[in-house]
C-alpha cells in the first residue's frame, strides 16, 4: 500500500498531504494502470500521443500472439484460417 501512495505521489497525482490533485483526477477517469494514465496525459506535451496510444495498448493487451481455434490444419474455413490469412498481411520475409 505503501508503494502504491509512493508512486501516485512520484507521477503528481497525490499531493504532500496524500490528497488527490486535480491531475490524479483526471488520471482516475482513464481506465488504465496510473502510470500508462500518466504517459497518455503527457504525450501532447512531447506531441507523441499517437505513439503512446500503440504503446499503451501493446502493453494493455492480455496476449498479443493468441491465436483463436485449435490446432486442426485442414480446418480451411475455421477460426484458426482466418487469423491465419490475417497474420499473414503482417508478416516479415527478409
């Protein structure tokens, strides 16, 4: 708990009384872990709000490999096919 007040104080959402400020109160309406809160507040200032949005999501996301369906290959029509096909249009043949 007392890690948690530490970093709320650190990214300015906690004053030295332990109350929350005006900017923990925006961190609070944005659904995120308060430190990614704290980098998407930021971003304008550095004009990457557009880099940290992928950011955030990347590190937000449960499992950015999962692949839906079993493990069946001749399932042409199945779940598993079509991410598959849609993998595909990301991948990297050097």
């Amino acid at each position: 708990l007392i890690k948690a007040f530490k970093q709320l104080y650190a990214l300015q959402a906690l004053d030295d009384k332990m109350d929350l400020t005006a900017y923990g109160k925006s961190m609070a309406k944005l659904p995120l872990d308060p430190t990614f809160a704290h980098l998407l507040l930021q971003s304008p200032k550095h004009e990457c709000t557009s880099e940290m949005l992928t950011a955030i999501s990347m590190l937000s996301a449960e499992n950015i490999f999962y692949r839906p369906g079993g493990g069946n290959a001749e399932d042409t029509g199945g779940l598993a096919a079509k991410a598959a096909s849609a993998h595909r249009r990301f991948a990297c043949y050097e």
